[in-house]
C-alpha cells in the first residue's frame, strides 16, 4: 500500500509501465471533471470510475484484487479507509470472482488511515482493503483500475 499526495505520484510510477502512462495522464488530465461512471483510458488495461459517494459504512469487509491495482484518488473530502495485508487474512466472504476480479473477507482491518482531498490510496494484490469507511458524509473520487498483466485477469 502506498498513500501518498496526487503530485507526489510520480516517483512511485516507476514499479509499472501502466502505472508511469496514469502518473502522465494524472499530470495533463482533468478527472475531477469527468461525469459520473466508468472512462477507458487504455481499455481494460488502464479506466477511472468516477463518482460522488456517500461514505456511511461505520465498518466495511476488506476487499483484494488479483489482477489490478486500485489507486484511489480522493478529489473531494475526507474518507477513511481499512487495510490489512493479504496473507495475514483467513476468513473469506465468499470466493474469489474473477469475473469482478475480486475477493472479500470477514477480517477486521489491521489499520485505518484517512485520506483527505488531493491524496492517492494505491493498493496492490498483496493490500486488502476497506474503502468508504465513515459516518454519512460525501466524498468525491476517482477510482483507476491499473491491470498489471494483460495476459492475465478475468
């Protein structure tokens, strides 16, 4: 897990070559704009899903991914979110859905950080995560999908 400033970005970008090409479109590219859904940005390997949110999940189940990176971007407000590294996890929800590329579990976050406006949350395959934690305010985000192998995923 990385947590770090939108313009701090960068130097994190060099761990993969999808990750450099969003650290560009992060530099040049007005997402706080975009309406509401999901925007291609290089197909499947590489889309933001933007949207407002009502962040009123006192606690939330910790959620992984096998094929993509999540970098949540908090453009505005504050959000709180859980996290809990992979392998200390052993009670699944239900199983892995690799359609949805996605898996989620009963255990309790190991920590929870606050993410305020202007700053990314990067969670990696080996990161679960708990995103939307909080106590019924809104916030604005852009969610980007970074697949890391386009041979593999759902």
């Amino acid at each position: 897990m990385l947590l770090c400033r939108k313009t701090d970005f960068a130097r994190y970008a060099i761990l993969h070559p999808r990750l450099e090409a969003l650290a560009r479109l992060l530099d040049t590219q007005d997402f706080a704009a975009l309406p509401e859904g999901r925007h291609d940005l290089l197909g499947d390997d590489l889309y933001v899903v933007c949207a407002p949110q009502a962040v009123t999940r006192p606690s939330a189940l910790l959620e992984a991914h096998r094929c993509y990176v999540d970098v949540q971007w908090v453009v505005g407000g504050t959000e709180e979110m859980g996290w809990a590294p992979l392998a200390s996890l052993s009670t699944e929800d239900a199983p892995y859905d690799a359609e949805r590329d996605i898996v989620f579990f009963r255990d309790p976050p190991l920590s929870v950080y606050r993410v305020t406006a202007g700053c990314l949350a990067v969670f990696f395959p080996e990161d679960a995560h708990a995103p939307l934690l909080g106590d019924g305010h809104r916030v604005h985000k852009c969610v980007f999908k970074v697949r890391l192998d386009s041979a593999a995923g759902p």
